[in-house]
C-alpha cells in the first residue's frame, strides 16, 4: 500500500499503519507523508523504505 501524509506530529498516520498491517496481508511500500521533501524523507526512512519511493511532494 501507499500512504499520503501521516508524517512526523501526525497521530492518525501512525493509526492508519498499524490497522492496515493487523492481518499481515499488506505492506507498506511507499508514501508522501509531508508536503515538506526532507521531513517526508526522514519518516520514510523511518519506516524502512527505500529511498527512491519516498516522495516530497503530494
């Protein structure tokens, strides 16, 4: 699955990931999870994804 927002200070983005992960049938394989390209970029890697899909903007 892909996420857009859920980035540092967002609690609902946190939320969102574990419920989708419950059964373990979906991964979590790319994302936008702020407007701002560095803060998106440090939560992606946060969450061990690979560089190259982690997006900067919406």
């Amino acid at each position: 699955m892909d996420m857009i927002v859920g980035g540092p200070g967002a609690f609902i983005g946190g939320v969102y990931r574990i419920a989708a992960c419950l059964d373990g049938e979906i991964e979590l394989v790319c994302g936008a999870f702020s407007s701002d390209a560095r803060q998106s970029l440090e939560m992606g890697a946060k969450l061990g994804l690979s560089a190259d899909r982690i997006y900067g903007s919406y």
